[in-house]
C-alpha cells in the first residue's frame, strides 16, 4: 500500500521510516491545526493509529473532531501552567501564537490577528488523563515561539516519547533545546523546519533519520500538496484527450487483429499470393 504524505516538509514520511512496524501506534499532536491540510497525524490516523489533538482555534477544534472521531482532540493550548492566557489567533493559518512578541511581528505584518482567552494544560496533565500507561510513539510541537513553556509543563521522567519533532524554524532562539536534551533525548536531525529527537533507549531508530525521504519510501504526495507540481485545467483536459486517443487506438488494433484472423481475411491473402504469381 503506497503512503500518502500529507506533512508539509516530508514529516511523516520520516516516521513512517521509523515507526511502520507499529501497530495501533499513539501520538501526541500540539499545535494540530487542521486535520489534513499539512497534517503530520493524518496518514497514521488513515491506517489505524489514535492520539490527543491540541489546537485551541475553533475551526480546526472542530474540524478534528468531526473528522478523527478516534482522537481525543482538546480546545486549549499546552504550557507550563493551567492559567487561562491570552491567544492570538490569525484565521486560515498555521500562524496562529501564544507569544506576543510573534503576534507582534505578525500584527505589523498585516496579518489578521485576533485575541482571545483560552485554556491551558499541561503536557503532564493531559497525558495523566488521556496517555495513562500508552507508549507515545511520537510527540509533534508547532507552538509558534510557545516551545519552551510547552516543554517545562511535560514530565519526560514519567512520559517517554520514542521520538519528538518541535517546529524550530532557523530565526527563532532555541533556548528551550536543553530541556529536551537533558531528559535524556538526542538532537538527531535539522530538517530545515523541524528539530527531531530520539529517546537515548529508543537510539536504535537512528539510522531511519540518515538519509532524506526518497523513492525508495514508496510514497506519494497527497492531491493539492505544496510541493506536488499543480495540476490546471489545459493539464487536465490533455490527459482526457491522450486517454481518449490511447483507447481509440487499442480498439482499432484489436479490431485489426479480430480481422486478420478471420476465414475470410485468410482467404484473401492467399488469393493475393496466387495472383502475384500468375
């Protein structure tokens, strides 16, 4: 069965990589967002695995869970207290923060930045509740500069993902990354977008993050994908004209052969044969 990648950066076909042996697999998505659109969950929610959907914007809140009804999906925003915060939100985006300085930027920007109230968890009490004794397979951050409060609010004594991506775009200060390399996780991999992490007894997935997704992966992108190559309307159209002419021209082949072995066509060509004799 060809995988279908939806993440935006190759995300998933990374951890398909290393985690295809998983059956019924769990996973940890903060900063969910939308359920397919750059989704790095969805194609592991698609062959059977469940996890716990973070995402405190009411479109997408709903959106997962009319689509992943096999999910846990909360309306809140992971930090290091339950204190209600203010957030930013910026419609239609994956844009959307908890940190005024990036609300800031982007507010000057022009972007379409709403504040609003929302509740907050930590990452040790929503896996109190939900995880209890599951293995995590993988723990995925997109906060938008919110990292190091998400980070300080998980207990990584009790709770060991096998494997951590965090959105850790080449501007923004990486002060948090001791956290995580302090409880006892290595920095395996820059990918350009994200920084990923293995669990020191889950090294043996190393080598699955040597190379970059190639075709050897055996996957596609999924329709609409960022970096697929569009598909217009002429395009289309092409391609119905080509079938159509491909079916045309097997039909009057098979029509030919069905001719050539008729009696009668037989016949015919050794009368042809005798007369060009005579």
């Amino acid at each position: 069965m060809t995988f279908i990648s939806y993440a935006q950066n190759f995300e998933d076909v990374r951890l398909w990589r290393a985690l295809r042996q998983v059956e019924n697999g769990f996973y940890i998505d903060i900063g969910a967002n939308d359920p397919t659109h750059d989704s790095v969950t969805k194609a592991f929610y698609d062959r059977g695995w469940t996890g716990i959907n973070v995402e405190p914007m009411q479109n997408y809140h709903d959106a997962l869970c009319q689509q992943r009804p096999n999910d846990t999906t909360l309306q809140c925003v992971a930090s290091d207290s339950a204190d209600d915060l203010t957030f930013y939100g910026i419609p239609d985006t994956g844009l959307s923060t908890v940190d005024p300085a990036t609300a800031q930027e982007r507010t000057a920007l022009g972007m379409d930045v709403r504040r609003q109230t929302v509740k907050a968890r930590t990452l040790t009490s929503i896996c109190e509740q939900y995880a209890r004794d599951r293995p995590i397979h993988f723990l995925k951050i997109d906060v938008e500069g919110h990292e190091e409060s998400v980070l300080r609010g998980m207990d990584f004594a009790t709770w060991r993902p096998w494997i951590i991506l965090i959105e850790t775009p080449w501007a923004r200060d990486h002060t948090w990354e001791h956290l995580v390399t302090d409880a006892g996780y290595q920095a395996t991999l820059f990918d350009g977008i994200n920084t990923w992490f293995l669990a020191n007894e889950h090294l043996a997935l190393k080598p699955a993050f040597d190379i970059q997704p190639c075709n050897l992966d055996n996957f596609q992108l999924c329709q609409g994908h960022a970096l697929s190559y569009p598909v217009s309307t002429h395009d289309l159209d092409a391609q119905k004209q080509l079938a159509s002419a491909l079916q045309r021209a097997e039909l009057a082949e098979a029509q030919l052969h069905a001719m050539q072995n008729s009696r009668s066509w037989r016949t015919l060509q050794k009368l042809r044969k005798a007369l060009v004799r005579g």
